[in-house]
C-alpha cells in the first residue's frame, strides 16, 4: 500500500465524520455485541504516595500504587450482555492492557 491507496481507502470514512461527526465517537466493544448505550462513563481514581514524585522517601514509589475504574452504563441491555461487554472491553481494552502488561520503554 502508498500513501495514494491509503489516502483512496481513508477518504470515504473521512467523508462521513466530516458529515456526521457523530458517528466518529464509538464505543467498538459494544457496538460489536449490539449492546445499546444511552450514555457510558468511566471513573478512574488511583493511590499514590507524594513523597516519592516529590524526591522525600527513596522507599517510596513514583508511581500509581493502585487504579480503581468504574463504569456506569445506561443501557436497556441484560445484565448478561452488560457483564459480557464488561469483560470483553477488559479483554481489549488498549490502555487497560498496557498498563498491566507494561511493554518495553526506551528513553534517548
């Protein structure tokens, strides 16, 4: 693929965003299973200890000791679909996996 294929195969969509930017927001996981979303939101909320972002403890992590997310779905779907949309936005979730599945970094 060039830059001329992809810029062909990208126009259509960039089209209808621009018509409908509606339809450029997606939530895929439950698009995927057909659950219907009136409004989602997520919480994210996390512990850490200031005395090591601050250089005060050495003992002290410079990090999140701990993320908690909460979801709160409006939705007409089954308690079933809900926990199946659950799981499999865990599943595929690409920050979610990152951050416990921590990948290689390189700093230059």
């Amino acid at each position: 693929m060039n830059a001329q294929d992809l810029k062909a195969m990208q126009a259509p969509i960039k089209e209808r965003y621009r018509n409908d930017p509606g339809a450029a927001v997606v939530k895929a996981v439950a698009t995927a299973l057909d659950v219907s979303l009136k409004d989602a939101r997520v919480f994210a909320e996390g512990d850490l200890d200031f005395r090591g972002t601050l250089g005060i403890a050495k003992d002290a992590p410079v990090r999140f000791r701990e993320i908690r997310l909460k979801f709160e779905l409006d939705s007409s779907s089954s308690k079933d679909q809900l926990q199946k949309l659950i799981e499999l936005t865990e599943r595929y979730c690409v920050v979610l996996q990152t951050i416990r599945n921590t990948p290689p970094v390189r700093v230059s």
